[in-house]
C-alpha cells in the first residue's frame, strides 16, 4: 500500500469519527444556521484572496467559530470550508488533509478556551494565536506534499518544508493583521448570539416511557415517605438542608463559587468574567447581599472586581448590566474608575428613542437610568411601547419575533418608568400566560421546551406587574424544582450548563424581586428588613404605591397557592405534566426536520464517495 492510499484512509477514517461526532451532538436549527454561515463567510474569505498567495481569512473564522462555539461547530466549518472552497478552487488529493487541517484547527480553537476556563484573550494575544495557527496548518500540508516525495524521511520533510515556508509566513502574517482588525468583535459577537440564542449541546430530553417509569418510582416513593417532586433526584433535599429556603441555599453556593479575584465564572473554580460576575452581583444583591461585601476568606470583593476590569468595558450591554450592579451597592456609575458609565449609556441612544437600535439594549438602560434615580427619557419608553407585536410579545429588536425573555424585561423597564398599564400590560401578561409550559416553566419562544433564565424573566415581568399570581407560583415551582443538592439551579431537566449565570438569574425570581434592585444596605449596618430590599431605585408615585401593594397582594396568593399544592399527589401531577410536555417536545421535533442534523452515516458516504474519486 502507497503512503498517498494509507493516507487518503486513514483521513477518511478521521473524517467519518468527526461527522460522527457532529451528529452526536444533535445541534439545534439554529446551530446548523451559524455553521453554515461561518462556512460560507470562510469560503468567500478564501476566494475573495485567491489572488494573494496563502493571506486569507479562512483560518481566522475557522478558529473564531471553534474558540467562540465548542469544537464540534468548530471542527464542521472547518471541515465544510475545505470541501465547498476546494469546488471553487479545484479538489484534489489535498482536499482531505485540509479538511482535517481546518477542522482540527476549530477542535483546538476549543481547546484553548477550555484550558483558559473563561478568560478572555485580548486583541493581541488573539492574533498570535491566529499566527500560531496559520503555522501549524502549513506544517500539517506539508506532510501532504512529503507523502509525494521520493523518500518519506526527516531529510525530505525538512525540505518541503524549506520551500513552503515562505507561503506559511505569509498565511501566518495574514492571520495575525486579519485577527488585529476583526478577531475580538467577531468572537464577541459569536459569544453573545450563543448566549442570547442558547447555542449549547444538550441530551435528548427523557422519552415517555422513561418518564412513566419515574413516574412510577415517585409514587411509590411518596407512598412510602409522604412525599415526591417533579424531579426526584433533584428536589429532594440533601441531609442537614431540612428547613433551608432555596434562596439561602442558592446564595451559599454562589458565595462558595466566587473566586479569590472578587469574580465568578460560569461554574465554581472557572475563571473569571464580566458576564458572570454581574449576573452573580445582582442575584446576590436581590438576597440582601450588597457586592461591596461578597468576598471569599482572604479574597478580594465583587466590586473591586469589577473595577479593575473596568477599562474592558466595552459592550453596552455589559455598562447597563454593571450600572444596576454598582447602584445597588450604593456606588457612582457617573464616577466608575474614571469613566461616567451613565453618560455612555445616554450618548447611545438613537433618534428613534432606542439605546443602540435594540429593545434588549433600551430595555436595561431604562433600568440602569432608574436605578440611579434618573427619569428614562420618554422617547425610549416610547420606542419600548411601539416595540410590541400583536401577540402581545417583544422581541430583541423591533422587527424580531416575540420571546419570552424580551417580553419579561420589557414588562419591567416599562414599570420602573411607570408606563406599564393599560393595553400594553394586559396583551404582554397575556402573551406570558399562554407561553407557559405544562411544567411550570417558559421556553424561550412559545412552544420551546422550559429552561430557568426564561422563566425567572417572565416571572420578574409578572411580579413588576403585579398580576398572574398564579402563573407567578408555578413558575417558582418549576425553579425550585431545578435546584441541585449542592444549591445551584440547572438550566433545564437536561442540562446544568452555565450553573453560575442561571443560579444568579433565578435568584431574582425566587426572591421576587424585578430590576432595578434598590441600594442594599452594608453587612455592618443591615438589620431584620436588609434581606427585602425595596425594588424601585427612585422616588415613588402613587401609581407605585398602588403597584406595589398589587404586588404584595399577589404575593401572598402566590404562597397561598404554592401552599396548597405541597402534597404528594400534587407533586406527581406536577411530574405527569413534565412527562406529558416532554412527549409534546418529542412530536414538535419531529415535526420540524429542519432542526435535525444530517445522519452521520450519509454524511460518511459522501466523503467516501469523494476519496475513492480522488483515488481513482
């Protein structure tokens, strides 16, 4: 057997573990969507530079997608980039090893993030990186062509290799100044769609069978001890926590996951980061913990944190998300490590009234101006207003489908300025109600499987209202119902990604407690009522006051009603519900084959078919 056929094999037999891997996965629709995207932005780099010899994007956005996304979408645009360029550009035996060449780029793009556990890399040491990769890339073609020489020794590679190296300096410069102009604006904005479309890798949701068989195990178990949950492993309090609220047992775990930096990451010992440290800052805050105070032994504190990352700031979204954060540990956001956060926030705003062009974006800096005591210019409130779809829903910009996660926020930046009322606030309440699920819980969009951000979102949007009472104690219920032994909250019944930012997100709901946060008051000076901070960050009204007490009232039929459906027999309905949605998942899915990754074995075929046409 030649060193070109054992080659082509052993390629095609990494190519097949790899598509396998793909289809294991089972990647979302919208997963898919961006793959294919970043595989066609790769492929139209590398033509669009054809002319310069090796100096292309294509190795930048391969690496961007695996560093920003994980190695599996990493490694298929990687993969997909070589095979579609190369119909372009000619295929031939090279096109295999740069198929694996790219995709293992993408695979090891992903490796590097999960070795930094969180960390961001700056601008320059990005481009390195990029260089570095470039680098490597041409090392690994290099073998290709050694494969086709006489003698397959170490003299001959190191000969190859002279000659191809100054075509892999190019390709290494040319990713070094590409990642320099487009590498961190293209990796945050791959960060934030995975966060705000949840792009994650999730286990097949339990079937119904399975879930009868729990079924039965919970109602054998409340026979036998008096009690049951809809999650029975997961509900179920460990030893020595009897009489502990899930809130207290919510904030020790985020206390215990703070890291000695005053940050948290995305998991307990992650590094630190912006996102989850603000997240984390204001769910504790909404327990009466001001951020100022939130320290390990012998660490530094939340806040200090914060300001020493400080000048990486960038994204409006992270200034209002800190905004709320410093005002509710009694700090200045117009004075925040030189730099007046309030004034960034306000210099964003568009002649439409919208911070940014976003209903997300204006929806938090009505709440960060609130928080500070400011009125929210009433363009904004506005534009917030004109932003809701007939359904009753808002979505992330103003043309966008409704999501429950938009429509919660927006119910709340609307009461904090006073103008949810009337139409607006009977079709959003009403949009919330019919989203949600058997469980309990809400999806993202209406009809998507229950997961804990969106609920604790829609369950903010009901108390800031006021009404749905009822939807409200579900909604707990379903939150409490996610709670690990150890305190955290998972994200859904099949996946615990992300423990820190979801735990935090549903603090706020369990507490009850919609944005802005008031100031909390110091540990040193916090009496019996430092634990139920008020909400609003401003002066009152009477339309407030009249709010307000609407919302106690609710609050109290919300414990009423979570009262009366503590029994064992309650909480095997609860569990049939959660068996019933899952089957209903099971026939969505089925009934949209768009969401469904190609099989892997047909995937296989086609590049087998291609080797043996390459071969022959």
């Amino acid at each position: 057997m030649s060193w070109q056929l054992a080659s082509l094999l052993i390629l095609g037999l990494v190519l097949l573990a790899g598509f396998a891997w793909y289809e294991r996965e089972r990647p979302t629709a919208r997963v898919l969507a961006l793959v294919a995207a970043l595989a066609a932005l790769a492929v139209v780099g590398r033509l669009a530079f054809a002319a310069l010899p090796n100096v292309k994007p294509t190795t930048d956005i391969v690496l961007f997608a695996g560093y920003a996304l994980g190695a599996v979408p990493g490694f298929a645009v990687g993969a997909i980039t070589a095979l579609v360029s190369n119909i372009f550009l000619s295929q031939g035996p090279w096109t295999a090893w740069q198929m694996v060449g790219w995709g293992g780029v993408g695979a090891g793009a992903a490796l590097l993030a999960r070795f930094l556990r969180g960390r961001e890399l700056g601008r320059l040491p990005l481009a390195l990186v990029c260089g570095a990769a470039g680098l490597a890339f041409g090392a690994w073609m290099d073998v290709y062509q050694w494969t086709l020489a006489a003698r397959q020794d170490v003299d001959s590679y190191v000969a190859v290799s002279a000659s191809s190296l100054p075509y892999n300096l190019a390709h290494a410069i040319g990713n070094v100044v590409f990642c320099l102009l487009i590498g961190p604006a293209f990796v945050r904005a791959l960060g934030r769609y995975r966060r705000r479309l949840e792009v994650h890798w999730e286990k097949p949701a339990i079937a119904t069978g399975a879930a009868a068989a729990v079924l039965a195990v919970a109602i054998a178990a409340g026979a036998g001890a008096g009690g049951g949950g809809e999650a029975v492993a997961a509900t179920r309090a460990p030893a020595g926590t009897a009489g502990v609220s899930p809130v207290s047992r919510a904030v020790r775990y985020l206390l215990r996951a703070q890291n000695r930096d005053g940050g948290f990451g995305a998991a307990p010992g992650v590094g630190s980061n912006h996102l989850q440290t603000g997240w984390a800052g204001l769910g504790l805050a909404a327990a009466g913990r001001n951020a100022r105070d939130v320290r390990r032994r012998g660490g530094r504190s939340v806040t200090s944190f914060v300001t020493r990352k400080a000048g990486s700031l960038r994204d409006i979204g992270e200034v209002e998300r800190t905004v709320m954060l410093l005002a509710s540990a009694g700090l200045s956001p117009r004075r925040f490590a030189g730099r007046d956060l309030v004034g960034l926030i306000k210099a964003r705003r568009r002649g439409d009234g919208s911070i940014a062009g976003y209903v997300s974006y204006t929806a938090f800096g009505i709440m960060a101006l609130r928080a500070v005591g400011e009125r929210p210019p009433g363009g904004s409130v506005a534009y917030l207003r004109r932003a809701q779809n007939g359904d009753g829903g808002f979505g992330v910009a103003a043309s966008s489908a409704s999501d429950t996660d938009m429509t919660g926020m927006v119910m709340q930046a609307l009461a904090a300025a006073g103008r949810l009322g009337g139409g607006v606030e009977s079709r959003a309440v009403a949009y919330l109600r019919q989203s949600q699920n058997g469980d309990g819980g809400f999806g993202a969009f209406q009809g998507r499987s229950s997961n804990a951000q969106s609920t604790a979102y829609a369950v903010q949007g009901l108390v800031a209202a006021g009404s749905a009472a009822r939807a409200v104690a579900r909604g707990l219920r379903y939150l409490r119902g996610l709670q690990a032994r150890d305190g955290s909250v998972r994200y859904s019944r099949a996946s615990a990604q992300t423990p820190v930012w979801v735990t935090s997100q549903a603090l706020l709901a369990l507490t009850r407690k919609p944005f802005p946060l008031r100031r909390v008051p110091r540990r040193r000076t916090m009496g019996k009522s430092a634990a139920q901070p008020a909400r609003t960050g401003g002066g009152g009204s009477r339309r407030d006051a009249r709010r307000k007490r609407g919302r106690d009232t609710g609050e109290r039929a919300s414990a009423r009603a979570e009262q009366g459906e503590q029994s064992p027999l309650a909480s095997v309905a609860g569990l049939r519900r959660a068996s019933d949605g899952a089957g209903a998942g099971a026939k969505r899915v089925a009934a949209e084959p768009a969401s469904e990754a190609p099989p892997a074995w047909l995937i296989g075929l086609v590049c087998a078919a291609s080797l043996v046409a390459v071969a022959l």
